[in-house]
C-alpha cells in the first residue's frame, strides 16, 4: 500500500517548536525572547507600504493572472541587477519569479528530479528543503560539513551516484551561519560541472553577507547556466514575507521545465508583492544598506557577548546572516535542552536535530539562534539568560 507524499516527511519544525509555548507563562520582568524562526516581523518601509497601497488602489492589472514566470519588469530588473552584481551575463529569459525562495527551490528539483534520484544536501541542512526531497522520494544524500560548518569537495565526489542529480549550497547558511568563500563555491561548481549536475545556490541572504563585493564568481563563466541554479528571496530585503516573492536564476531550458510546475501550481507569483519587490529595487538601497548594518551589528553582539556562554562550556560553532550555530555543555538532547530554555530562560531556540539526519549525534548537541528579530539588548539578554541556565 503507497503512503501521501505528505506523510513520508517530517512535521513543519516551527509549528512544533510553537507547541511548546503552550503553557508557559511568560512576564513583562522576563519576556520570551523567540529566536526560533529567521523571518523580519516588522513592516516593509513606510514608502513601500504607500506604494503597495497605489498599486492595490490605481492598477487593476494587479488583481488579476499574470504572466507565469513573472512581470517582465522585474525579471529584467534582476537580470540586471545581479549581472552588475556578479560580473556576469544574466538574461531575462533566465530569470524566474517565484511565490518565495521555497517555491524556487521546489521548482527546481520538480524540474531536475525524479523519484529515486538523489541530491546531495551540507548538514545541518535547511529543513525545508529536505522536506520537499521526502516528499517527491527523492533521496537526500547527507554531506556532513567540518568543525568549521563547511562541506568538503571532495568527500561530495564520493558520495556521487548516477542517480545524482544535484548538489545544493546554502550561503550566508541556514542554520549554520557561516559564509562559504568563493573558492569553495567554485570549487563545488567545478564538481557539478565534472559530473554532469547542477549546483543549487541558494543565496536568500545574500544581502545580509558580511564581505564586499560579489560573494562568488560563477556567473562570470560564459557557460554558467549549464550548471548553476541560483535561488533568491525578497522577503529577507525588503521584509515582504507574506507576500510570497523569490526568484530563481538558471538556464532557459530549465526555466521553461520549472514554468510547467509554476503554472500547475499558483498559476502566477503574488502580482502586488512583485510590484513591492521591483519598487524595492529601484529605490531602496540605501535602506537595505542600513538593514544589512544593523543585521552585521547584531552578529557582532553575538561574539561580544559569548564570552559567560564560552566559560560555562558552549562553543559558537557558526556566525552570519541571521544566525549563530552553538554547540551546548549539557548531559542531555538538544530538543530537550530547547524545551527547558522555554520554561526555564524564556528562550526559544531550535534544536539541531531539525536540521541533521535522523540519528545524527551532531543534532542532539547544537542548538540554532535566529536572531533577527533580536537587537543587541536582546541578544546581551539572551546570553545571559543562557549562561545563567543549569538543567
């Protein structure tokens, strides 16, 4: 007897992380601090919201079906943008506007994969994206990363199969947080490029890297779109999340696949969240300058303050985007020890055994930090909260 699809993965872990508040009463002395999930909660700027509002009000084409792949403006705009960006040649052909990142990436692999194929997934892995590999029974080969949270090229290599069919970067990380320099990235483009695969790049933060400059220089290569799948959100720069925009970036002939999946699926992207995003674009930069310092500040916060966690025994595993990555001192699970923060600190952490295979021992001895929703004063609390904690 076959099972749904739905049920040959894991329950969404923010949701079962949410359940654990119940029954917890919080104080105003002693508030929950929530660094369970790594989504802006305040609204997108105010020039962006009065442009929202015109565009619900005075343009009707806004309420209705639009093109699958996107407005031909914003496609243009990205392919633009990102080949300034990356010392490249991005088409708008080669450009996909998406109902978010996840969307993205769930078009991609619907578009690369079959059932049984494999793809090789770093852990600690995004956890989403391993619950659409369970779900399309597609394999998730596990690459575990080093003690500095980067993946090896060259154990990858030996994980390859012919059933392989893609090899999936996460940089700024989540939920580790590291940056993965640019030699490392071309390296694993090199891999893909050896093997016939495609390298999946997902860069949802990539305006919150620490480093100036491109990230990396995979577009550079006239024959980039024979490899790489880039994959962006724009709900990360300009705090649209539940306006549902990504986009994903490859080669036409995988765009014209993934546009099969997009029409079956929603039909067209959220056509005034495309609108918010393009508007952001062209006018924000300045703006999303400041984001990204302030984003960079609070991940200074997080060493400056690390120095009690570090004496009672914890390591700071991984710093960057809008997370740190911390490897605990304690005789017991890390959901455990997520449980215990919430009734004990008023901290809400996730545990690593989300984001690592099922048995992993790495999971049961990290936890993961979202902090972007925490300034430096929160993050100062945080810490001594954690410093002070004994199970």
């Amino acid at each position: 007897m076959t099972r749904p699809r739905t049920s040959q993965t894991f329950t969404p872990p923010i949701m079962e992380a949410q359940k654990w508040l119940q029954g917890v009463e919080f104080t105003s002395e002693k508030p929950l601090i929530n660094v369970s999930q790594a989504a802006p909660v305040a609204a997108p700027p105010e020039g962006l919201r009065h442009h929202i509002a015109d565009i619900a009000v005075n343009d009707p084409s806004a309420h209705l079906y639009g093109p699958v792949l996107g407005l031909p403006a914003l496609r243009a705009e990205v392919a633009t943008q990102w080949s300034a960006a990356y010392g490249g040649q991005i088409a708008t052909a080669q450009v996909a506007i998406t109902s978010g990142c996840n969307q993205a990436f769930s078009a991609a692999i619907m578009a690369l994969c079959g059932g049984g194929d494999e793809v090789l997934l770093p852990t600690p892995w995004y956890f989403n994206h391993k619950m659409w590999l369970d779900m399309l029974d597609v394999t998730a080969v596990p690459l575990p990363t080093g003690a500095d949270l980067l993946p090896d090229p060259g154990h990858a290599e030996t994980l390859i199969s012919p059933r392989t069919k893609a090899i999936v970067l996460v940089t700024p990380n989540n939920p580790g947080g590291v940056e993965y320099p640019a030699d490392l990235v071309h390296a694993f483009a090199d891999l893909a490029s050896r093997h016939g695969l495609k390298l999946i790049i997902d860069e949802t933060y990539r305006d919150f890297d620490s480093r100036t400059g491109a990230p990396h220089d995979l577009f550079a290569d006239p024959g980039w779109a024979e490899t790489v799948v880039h994959l962006y959100s724009f709900s990360k720069a300009y705090r649209l999340t539940g306006h549902r925009v990504g986009a994903m970036i490859a080669g036409t002939d995988l765009i014209a696949e993934a546009e099969k999946f997009l029409d079956t699926v929603t039909i067209c992207p959220n056509q005034i969240g495309q609108h918010a995003a393009l508007w952001g674009m062209r006018n924000l930069a300045q703006w999303l300058a400041g984001e990204r310092a302030e984003i960079l500040d609070r991940r200074a916060a997080i060493s400056d303050h690390f120095g009690p966690l570090a004496d009672q025994g914890w390591r700071l595993k991984g710093v960057g985007a809008y997370f740190a990555y911390l490897e605990h001192p304690f005789d017991m699970t890390s959901p455990d020890l997520a449980r215990a923060l919430v009734r004990q600190a008023h901290v809400l952490p996730l545990p690593a055994t989300l984001f690592t295979p099922e048995g992993d021992p790495d999971g049961t001895r990290h936890l993961r930090i979202a902090f972007a929703n925490v300034d430096r004063a929160g993050i100062a609390e945080m810490s001594a909260r954690l410093a002070a904690f004994r199970p």
